[in-house]
C-alpha cells in the first residue's frame, strides 16, 4: 500500500484523534499529517503535539467572516497533499467552498444514528427522544448539518438507567472503533460513491472486518 495522507479537525478533547493516532498513524502506509482546530486552546492540538503531527488554529476572531476562514484552513489542508479530511469532534460548519473542493474526501463522525439526532448534542437528543437505541455514524461531509452520505454506521443501546454519562461512554467507546475502521476501508481503495446514487456509498465486502 503506497501512503495514505489524513488530517483531522478537531475543537475539543480529541478522544477521536487519539484513537486514530494509537490505532492508524505511522502504520500500513497511513500518516496523520495535520491536525487543525477553531479553538486555541483544544486538548487535540496537545494530543497532536505530542505525537509530532503538525498542528494550525483557525480562530473565528481572526477572520472577518466563514467564508474567509474557511478559505484560509482549506489552504493549510491543500499545501498538505492529503488523501482524506476527517472531522472528530470539529463544532464549526464548514462553508459550501470548502465543501466542493474536498468532495468525498472529507468525513464526519457523529454520535447517533443518522439521519435522527443531526447537530448538537446528539445523545441528550436521543435521551429526550426516549430512544432504546441510538448509536455512531461516519459520513461524508456534504453542505447541510450531518447530512451527508453515510459511510458507516453501529448501533449503541441506550443503557436501562438511561443516564447520561453512561452512554456517553458507551458511544465513545463505538466511535473510536468505527472512525479508525472507516479510515482504514478508505485507505484501502475499499469506499465507493454509487455513480447512480450519491446517497449511497459502497463498501468492498473483502475489506471489512
Ligand atoms: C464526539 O462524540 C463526536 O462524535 C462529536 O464530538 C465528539 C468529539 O469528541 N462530533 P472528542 O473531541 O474526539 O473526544
């Protein structure tokens, strides 16, 4: 396999990124080359110190609107030669220029089972639905909020105490499987966008797990 290039972007904790760097970088060809966040101070650009991966902030305050702080991260992201953008937990919307210049090759990780629970906060919506079971999506970034074309996606159950914290976990826990696992298939050659259907997206059975 010849050198898969990603960058993440991230605005919080960087639990995603975490899981992608244990479980992916530096190994069968796959280096995360970039990290970038809207927040100065996310614990992800630590994370990504720590691991040597370069990192970039894009401040809202820096720029006199999205588009042109949009224009000014897809900029980094293009001197970076990459095979794919993962968004793990990145809280800005990203404008319909960015969008079209990485058009299939930038995906999301979302913790419900899309298309219910689009935007924030996911799992209280999911709670305040009484769902029994909720759950994490990977998809392709498109213009809209979490409505992209789904990738992957696994089913968490909602834990009988119905609590909060509890569930959190459960989902993280799925997510920092099934991010790396989508990475992995896109790595591989092994995700397709239907040519008839660009709702659909094909994964080659002989590479899933
Ligand atoms: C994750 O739950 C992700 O699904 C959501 O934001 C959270 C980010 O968590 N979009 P972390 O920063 O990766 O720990």
């Amino acid at each position: 396999m010849g050198q898969f290039r990603l960058a993440v972007l991230a605005s919080g904790t960087g639990t995603n990124l975490q899981a992608i760097v244990d479980r992916l970088h530096g190994a069968d060809g796959i280096e995360v080359v970039g990290v970038a966040s809207d927040k100065p101070g996310a614990i992800a650009l630590e994370r990504a110190r720590e691991a040597g991966i370069a990192t970039a902030t894009f401040p809202a305050g820096d720029y006199p609107d999205r588009d042109a702080r949009d224009a000014a991260l897809a900029d980094w992201l293009g001197e970076r030669d990459l095979d794919l953008i993962v968004l793990a937990g990145y809280m800005q919307l990203l404008g319909p220029s960015f969008v079209a210049r990485f058009r299939g090759r930038a995906i999301n990780v979302h913790p419900a089972l899309l298309p219910s629970f689009p935007g924030l906060d996911a799992v209280g919506q999911a709670l305040a639905h009484g769902v029994g079971v909720t759950g994490v999506t990977v998809h392709l970034v498109d213009e809209g909020v979490d409505s992209g074309p789904i990738v992957l996606q696994r089913a968490v159950e909602v834990p009988p105490s119905r609590d909060r914290d509890e569930l959190e976990e459960r989902i993280h826990e799925v997510e920092h499987e099934l991010l790396p696992e989508a990475i992995r298939l896109f790595a591989e050659g092994a995700i397709r966008v239907d040519p008839d259907n660009p709702r659909l997206v094909h994964v080659d059975d002989h590479a899933r797990d």
